[in-house]
C-alpha cells in the first residue's frame, strides 16, 4: 500500500495569470503516452507481477520504491493544472452572463466542459489516458529497458513543455521533474547494467541537455535531490541501494537511499469556480434534494411511517399479483 502525506513533493508558485493553453500544455506531463501516469502505472504492474522476488530482490525494491514516487507526482502536476486553470473563467452565480465565455479558445475545452476546470487523466490534445500504455512483460531485462526508454521519452516531453510554456507555476513543476526523472533514468541505467554487464551510463543524458541548464531544476541539484533514491517506507523495499549506489555519472555525487519522501510543501487550498457550480451551485434547493431522496427512498420520507416487515410467503404472493 502507499501512503500518502497532505503534501506535494514540492512547492509551486501561485501563477502570475491563469493560462488555459499552458494547463492544456502540462496535461501531456499527466495523462500522455510518456507521462506520470504512465510511469506509475507502468511501475506499479511490473512490481505487482514481479516473479523470482527473492532471488532478485534488490530490483524489485527498486522498481516499487519508484512507483510509489510516481503516484506523487502525478499530483503535483495535477496541482499544475489546477493552479493554472484557476480564475480562467468569470466567476459568478448567474448563468445568463456566459461566464465560461472566455473558455471558448482554450486548446482544451474538457477543462470546462466535463469538468470543474480542472486537471484529466488525459494528454495535451484531450486523449483519455488508456491501460494500453502499460508494458509488462515477464522479462526482467525487457522491462528494465523500457523503464529507461520511458524514463527518457518523459524527459524530452518535459523538456519540449518547459520549452513551451513560461509561467512559474508549470516550470516549477517541470524543473522538480526533470531531477526526479532524471534519478530514475540513472537507477534503471543501473540496474541494466549490473543484469548485463553493459555500459548504459554512457547513453545518459537523453536528451543530452543538462539539467543544469534549467534553473528550475538547477536549485533541486544544487540541494542535492538528484542523486537520492528514497525509499518512502521506513522497514520495506531497502535492497534498492544494492542498485543504487557508487557515483552519479554526470558530477561524481555520491549516490544514496533516503528513508522517507522530500520535505514538501501544503497543497495550494483552491479556490471554488461557482460558474462551473464547483465545488458546489450557490443556489441548491436543499428540500428539492429531500424530496428526490424520499421519492428514491420512501424509508427516509420523516412524516412516513416504517413499514411493517412482510413474512417470505406475503412478499411472494405480492410478486405473483404484480
């Protein structure tokens, strides 16, 4: 099991204006073929259907100690999103204004239209995210090699986002991502190379830009988080620093496994889009809503009368009438 923290992983900046089409833009780091649900769904099955557990342990605690990393970020770019998204539309309780007026250039109108203005599981062009983008094969090596392959495709999609987008809040997001990514390309580089013998470290970086040249990612390096693994339980998954350790390939840092998740920061407290009738419309009709559950559920009507309990043979004989 996971557990979860009322935290993010880190913090993000309240953005300086909303911006629907850079939401729609971060909506590719969340829901896409490369994106954080994908690592963390991909990750979690290939822990789940893990055989020979014993005999390669120091693996398996690596790929489950990554996936429950990824499970966090998938909400802190949803967070993103959300930040993003807020005050794109007018707010208001009085439908005959076109509040959702503005919503109707934005790249993505599910933000609107489905939802409360808010983030998807789906990518930057309003495709549903889909089971499809799961790869689990049995092969221990296959399934590391993909693992790096993903690890690599997510970083160049984080990096076309950034290179997109120029408000603090998706940038933030991004730049934290690109180090965290950046461990698990490293790890899973590792563990490829101890199962085989084969240099891959000498592939890395992919894309070969260095995360030094983000300054949003530049602070988290400068601190060190790009050569930790943590390990979120304090008694489970500890054989992964049979894995990850030595030095990191690109600085010479000494690599090491930290029990517990980064500091964090509190989730930013959202404010309500009442156009959107989210959290909830200003004008519900609480005895409209009594009304319908007494009509669905006679047993809750307070003026009623419980009904008597029927014997089986009476409950039949009803049915037979009917």
């Amino acid at each position: 099991m996971i557990t979860r923290f009322d935290k993010l992983q880190t913090e993000l900046p309240h953005p300086e204006h909303p911006s629907p089409n850079s939401a729609a833009a971060v909506q590719e780091l969340l829901g896409g073929k490369f994106g954080e649900m994908s690592t963390f769904m991909n990750y979690t099955y290939q822990s789940f259907n893990f055989r020979g557990r014993s005999r390669m342990r120091p693996y398996y605690d690596l790929i489950s100690n990554i996936a429950a990393e990824e499970f966090g970020h998938i909400e802190l770019v949803a967070y993103a999103i959300n930040l993003l998204l807020t005050g794109t539309t007018e707010r208001g309780d009085d439908p005959s204004t076109t509040p959702l007026a503005s919503a109707a250039d934005a790249r993505n109108s599910y933000h609107f239209l489905a939802s409360g203005q808010q983030a998807l599981p789906m990518d930057s062009q309003g495709n549903f995210w889909t089971g499809a983008n799961v790869f689990s094969s049995g092969n221990l090596k296959l399934d590391l090699l993909h693992n790096f392959f993903l690890e690599c495709g997510a970083r160049a999609g984080k990096i076309r986002v950034y290179e997109t987008v120029d408000d603090p809040t998706a940038r933030a997001c991004v730049g934290f991502l690109l180090v965290r990514g950046g461990v698990h390309i490293v790890a899973y580089a590792k563990a490829l190379e101890k199962l085989s013998g084969v240099d891959v470290g000498k592939l890395l970086p992919i894309p070969d830009i260095s995360n030094k040249r983000f300054p949003e990612a530049a602070k988290h390096e400068a601190r060190g988080l790009h050569r930790i693994l943590f390990q979120f339980s304090p008694e489970d998954y500890p054989q992964a620093g049979e894995i990850w350790n030595g030095q990191h390939p690109e600085d010479g840092s000494n690599l090491e496994v930290q029990i517990g998740g980064p500091e964090g920061a509190a989730p930013p407290d959202l404010d309500a889009e009442p156009q959107l009738t989210a959290p909830v419309g200003p004008d519900i009709d609480p005895e409209m809503f009594q009304d319908v559950a007494i009509r669905m559920f006679p047993e809750m009507d307070p003026k009623g009368k419980p009904s008597e309990k029927r014997k089986p043979s009476e409950k039949r004989k009803i049915r037979q009438e009917v």
